[in-house]
C-alpha cells in the first residue's frame, strides 16, 4: 500500500512531488508528506488527511529545491495522524525515509535501538528502519548506500523505499523488495515512483526495479546493484501510458470515466489477438503454453477481491467449454493451507495490480511446488507479470478508481478468450460454437455502449434505494459471480451493507432478511437458469422484499412481477457477465455519489493491497 514518489533534477521538486502524489493518492490516503532538501538542510512537512490537505498548508510557504520526496499513506503501523505520515526523520534529522510495504521484524530492531537510547516519534516500522540504518552508520562509518543494504540484510517484510541524506544533494537511494518501485529516467534528472503515472509527463524511459535491488542516483548517475553487491545494468524499457488516460476527461469521478470506458477497454482487451472474421484467435502472451494449458489436469484459479470473482466466472466458462476442473481460490487462503499441487496443474493468478500481496505469495507458492504459473494482469512490468511463466495482459489502461470496474470486464473477457483457445485446442467445441463466440464476443463492446445508454434510469433506481440500509445480491451460474461483484462494489463505495448469493441459496437462510425494507437485486437474464431464477423472485415477492432485476431486452414476465427492470442486450450465455455486471457498477455508483461518498478513494481502502 501507500504511494511513493522521490525527484532529483533541474526542476523544482515541491509541485512534481504533490501532482505526483495526487496520481499515486488511489494506493492509500490517509496522510501525505514530503521531504525536501535545500540551503536550509533537510525539511520534512506532513499531515493527515489528503495530499490536498498538505498542499493547503503549504501554500503560504512553497518550499524551494530541486531534490525531496513524497508519499501518500495506507496506514498499517500506528493510526492515521501527523506524526505516523511520512517521510520519517532519523534521529539526527540528517536522514529520511518513505516508505511502501512492512517491516515484520520492527519490533525486534526497535526494542535494541531503544536500549541503546533511540527515541521513536511515530508509532511506524518505517521510523524503525531509518533509525535503524543511522545506527549502522554510526556504528560502521560506512557509506550511506553501505549502510542501507546492511540494514535490508537484517530487515524480514515487504518494502519499497527512498532515503535522502542531508549530507548529498544529489543523492536518493531506493530498494525494493516486494512493492513496485519505477525509476524514471529524464536528461539529468531522475524520478522514482510506485508506479508510472507520476513520472510519463517528463519521460517515458523507466527501469522497473527488481526485488532486491538497490538504485542509487549520485552526481547525475544511476547505478544498480543487488542487495548482495553485483552491478547490474538498468534495462530501460519506454512506458506506453498516455496522460490522458490518467487524467478524468470531464467525468465527475475517475470511477464513473472508467465505467463509461468499458467499450473500448472490452475492445482494447481482444485487439490482435482477434479476428472473428476468420475465425482467428491467439492469445500471444500464452504462446508456448496453449499445449500445457490444454493438457492440464486441474486449472486452480486465485485472487482477491473483484479479481477473484472474475476468477469464479471463469471456473464456469472453463469447465462448461473446455472441460477442465477449475477450483477458483482466495489467495490469501491458498498462500496458507498447504495446497496440493499435482503434475499438470496450471495456477492462473487474476489481478489488476499485479501487486497484490495475497496472489503474488499464492503464485510462489505454487511455483516453488513445481507448478505453471500463468498471470492475468493490468499493469504491465507488475510483479505478478514478472515472476509467472507467461500470461496474457488485460490492456484496459490505467485503472484509477478504488472500486475495480473496467477492470473486471477486461480480465473476464481475456478469461473468456483464453477458454476458448483452450476448448477449440481440446476440440470439446464444436467449430460451430468455436465461431459462432467469436462472433459473438467481438460484439460485446458495442452492446456495452448500449448498456451505459440505461445510465439516467440506473440514476433514478438509485435515488430510490439511496438511504437503503441493506442490500441482497441474487444470480445463479454464470450471474451467480456477477451477483457477488455487484454487491462488493456497493458496500466498499457506499458503505451500505450488501450480501452476494447463489439465487438459490437463499432460501437456506438469506430469506428470513426479506420484507419490504430490502431491497433485492436480482440478475435475471434468459439464460438456461432463467425459470429458477423468475422461482427465487416469486420468493422474494410473496415476501413483500423490492425487486431490481436485471433481465434480457425483449423479456415480458419479469417486467410484471418485479419493481424495477434494467434491460441488457441478448448475448451468448457464457458472455452475459460482460454486461450484466455494468448496470450493477452504475447502480453502486449512482447511490455513493446520492450518499455523498467519495467513490474514488472510499474510507479504508487502497487500490493495491501490498501488504498481508
Ligand atoms: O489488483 P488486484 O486485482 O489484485 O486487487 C484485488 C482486490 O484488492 C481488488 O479487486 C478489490 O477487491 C477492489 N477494490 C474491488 O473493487
């Protein structure tokens, strides 16, 4: 979690570091700070609440220097105040730090450096680690860069650091382990980040920084090295990223822009790897593992979140085309139940970040029992995408909102794309069928648009259920997952309790919460669960529960017996999830903004979860 961002060079830090930090805001914002360092020595500002806030109290007073450091924060160790922000001092005031991730082993260092008379201003592992490297430095009269890989030689966790020291004004020292760290490199100067957005404006020449590495940026040069001293030399890769694409081109919230983008994303998803046409589909990224993938015994799906739910749709198409076991799992569990991973298995990681602390542990789980590892991720260079065998990107672009939308489409239609491949390779398709989902899939983004074109009556349903206190989620089979996602974006973005379920399931206990006061959300589409699903509604109904369903253009009994229809254009069954899942995200959407929430960054929550 929490967002970093450092800057050395010929312009002015201070403003570099705050726009920085407001594109970096989705991973964590709970306090922000800076460091910066000029004649004066090294001056660290910081405050509670939003990056915004910081830059209100430094207006007055906007401090001048062409090197500092900022961080926005997700708070783990010590709650969200002043003094646990960073950047974090040591104690001489001559170094500092920000830093991403935690130390596990704070307590331990801690409890050695206060017997030998540290004092702790914050309740933070990240304090630990500063103080910890000044001790070293005492003690060993090494260099700083020395200094710091001893220090990460003693540190267990996760981090992505920066240090400045008051000593060098041409110096930053990054590591990583675990978290992201980008480094952008511009003519004489150097930016270092958590991920690309704040740095493509001044140059699109980054090197991704590896675990255990440290970069050291001197007098104007950069070196690499690994924690163990062996240079390496920095492999500069040119970032694609347009800054439109970060920025809210005229949309109220980063959310509702990321919904509307779903046409294209969808299309950016399948673009040159199909061609429905002539029948044509490859998922490049996969090549050389299609054999493997067909072939598998058992494909284990893990991720968190929305990532996870994309997963449970995909273990329907999977096994309904393809026909190959798919045990979708939550990573965080997966990671810590000793798995049983067999010859052949596949283990496919969903996520958007790429960084997501849970699936990257799952994913070197599985490949240290001998297992493929394949990705399905956002963000290219991520870890995820790195440390798997292959994998195919989701391309829906930069995904800002903390509510994952556009996101979820993507990784469900590269899912899609992938069973297909797979199915057609095993012939447990007919060529039939095989073209008959190109087809229809390549017209997917298309009846996305039509979907967003229900927007204004998705608004007014949403004014209705805006103060509800409870929300249900129903769908069976493939709508089963979608249910699921629809009532996780309402709760994390509104703060309304929701529940997902198997429409079915409900009447194992769900049902005793039905009356006039709950409002029910019902996927409802023609599909091959349609009459047992219109069952559950007459369920719902006899007990008086209000009914939102979405259903099929054309459908006529639903419309009689419900309170609220939003209609969805035909689709192939196995291709529902694509746009039954969008009138969910705008019912969420409409009833946070109707409740007042700030929907891009909701309380308590982060884009990226780095840490356990
Ligand atoms: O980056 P990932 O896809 O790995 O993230 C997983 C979850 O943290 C994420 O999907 C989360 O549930 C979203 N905020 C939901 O909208």
């Amino acid at each position: 979690m929490c967002g970093i961002v450092a800057y050395v060079g010929h312009r002015q830090a201070y403003p570099l570091l705050i726009k920085g930090l407001k594109r970096l805001e989705y991973r964590g914002y709970d306090s922000a700070g800076v460091a910066l360092l000029n004649a004066d020595g090294l001056k660290v500002f910081k405050k509670k609440g939003k990056v915004a806030e910081l830059e209100n109290e430094l207006k007055a007073r906007e401090p001048l220097a062409t090197i500092g450091m900022g961080h926005t924060r997700w708070a783990t160790h010590g709650e969200p105040n002043d003094k646990n922000a960073h950047p974090h001092y040591s104690s001489n005031s001559k170094l500092a730090i920000i830093h991403n991730g935690i130390i596990e082993n704070f307590a331990t260092i801690k409890k050695n450096l206060q017997k030998k008379g540290y004092e702790f201003r914050s309740d933070t592992d990240s304090e630990v680690l500063i103080q910890f490297i000044e001790d070293i430095q005492k003690e060993t009269g090494a260099t700083l860069e020395e200094t710091v890989r001893l220090a990460l030689h003693e540190v267990v966790g996760a981090y992505a650091i920066v240090i400045m020291t008051e000593d060098d004004p041409t110096q930053l020292i990054a590591a990583r382990k675990g978290s992201p760290l980008v480094i952008g490199i511009g003519e004489e100067e150097f930016f270092f980040a958590s991920d690309a957005t704040p740095i493509i404006e001044y140059t699109k020449e980054v090197v991704y920084l590896d675990d255990l590495q440290i970069a050291v940026v001197r007098n104007g040069e950069l070196t690499l090295q690994n924690l163990d001293k062996t240079t390496q030399i920095p492999y500069i890769q040119k970032v694609e990223m347009e800054l439109e694409a970060i920025e809210k081109g005229g949309y109220e919230h980063f959310m509702l822009k990321e919904i509307f983008e779903q046409p294209r994303s969808i299309a950016d998803s399948m673009r040159g790897r199909l061609n429905a046409e002539d029948a044509l589909l490859e998922l490049g990224g996969l090549r050389g593992y299609m054999d493997k993938l067909a072939d598998a015994k058992r494909i284990v799906i893990v991720g968190c979140g929305t990532s996870w739910h994309a997963g449970l749709v995909a273990e329907y198409i999977f096994e309904e085309l393809a026909r190959i076991p798919v045990e979708v799992e939550y990573a965080s569990e997966f990671r810590y139940r000793n798995p049983i991973i067999k010859e052949k298995d596949i283990v496919i990681a969903i996520s958007q970040s790429g960084e997501t602390a849970d699936t990257l542990a799952a994913l070197e789980l599985a490949k240290s029992k001998g297992a493929t590892i394949l990705g399905v991720c956002n963000v290219v260079g991520s870890s995820i995408a790195r440390i798997t065998h292959a994998g195919a990107y989701t391309h829906a672009g930069p995904e800002i909102g903390v509510a994952s939308t556009k996101a979820f489409t993507a990784q469900v239609t590269v899912l899609t794309l992938m069973a297909i491949a797979v199915a057609k390779k095993r012939k447990t398709i007919s060529e039939d069928l095989y073209r008959q989902l190109l087809i229809e899939i390549d017209t997917i983004p298309a009846k996305v648009e039509r979907v967003l074109k229900a927007s204004e009556k998705i608004k007014e349903i949403a004014y209705i259920f805006t103060y509800a206190r409870n929300f249900i989620y129903l769908g069976r089979g493939l709508n089963f997952p979608v249910a699921l996602e629809g009532a996780l974006k309402l709760k994390e973005i509104s703060y309304i309790h929701a529940e997902g379920y198997p429409a079915a399931e409900m009447k194992h206990g769900p049902i005793a919460l039905i009356d006039e006061d709950m409002p029910v959300v019902v996927v409802a589409t023609k599909d091959s669960s349609y009459d047992k699903v219109v069952s559950n509604i007459q369920e719902v109904k006899a007990r008086k529960g209000r009914v939102i369903a979405v259903v099929t253009e054309g459908e006529k009994q639903l419309h009689e017996l419900v309170d609220f229809v939003i209609e969805i254009p035909k689709t192939h069954e196995i291709l529902v999830p694509l746009l039954s899942s969008i009138p969910l995200q705008l019912l969420a959407y409409y009833i946070a903004v109707m409740r007042g929430r700030n929907v891009d960054q909701p309380r308590n929550l982060a884009k990226s979860v780095t840490v356990e």
